[in-house]
C-alpha cells in the first residue's frame, strides 16, 4: 500500500499543483477584471456552485431520479452491498451479474 501511495503521489502531485495555480491564477483575473466584485462573495457563490456541481446539477438537463437514474442507483447498491440472492448469484456466476 505504501509503494501504491508513493506512485500516486509521484504521478499526481504536479498535476494537482499546477491545476491549483490555473484555478487562483483565473479567479485572481476574474476580480482584477471586476473591481466591483467581493472576493468573500465570490467565493460563496463558487463554493454554492461546486455542491451544485457535485450533487450532478449544474449543465444537467433530466432529472437524477427519472426512471433510468433511480434504475442505476438501485442496480449499484443491489450489486455492491447485495441481497442474498444477489450474493449467491454472484458467487455462482459473476458474469450473470452484469445482466442484472
């Protein structure tokens, strides 16, 4: 696990590190752009955004809980914390599984 940790590291850190600076450096333009604009606000609204954005509504169009979504959602716990029926089946025969 240790060697696994260290890969990431090594792999991901100059990725975060410079994503980090293309965010600060882009909101620092943005309120030297906009004098107007309160960084504290600013951030209130990027961080309303980013729950937004995480909980899958920004740019979405349909619903998450239409038929299809509410399918997958219930397909995903069924398959991964299982019903005993679900776990025979998948001791039996993974790839049944993945009709289910």
């Amino acid at each position: 696990m240790t060697m696994a940790k260290m890969m990431m590291i090594r792999c991901e850190q100059d990725n975060e590190i410079e994503q980090r600076k293309t965010y600060h450096s882009a909101v620092q333009q943005f309120l030297d752009s906009n004098p107007s604009v309160n960084r504290s606000d600013l951030n209130r609204l990027l961080q309303l955004h980013n729950t937004a954005a995480t909980a899958g509504f920004v740019d979405e169009v349909r619903t998450r809980w239409d038929f299809s979504g509410s399918f997958s959602f219930v397909s995903t716990v069924v398959s991964t914390i299982g019903e005993p029926r679900v776990q025979q089946l998948r001791r039996v025969d993974g790839v049944m599984l993945e009709f289910l």
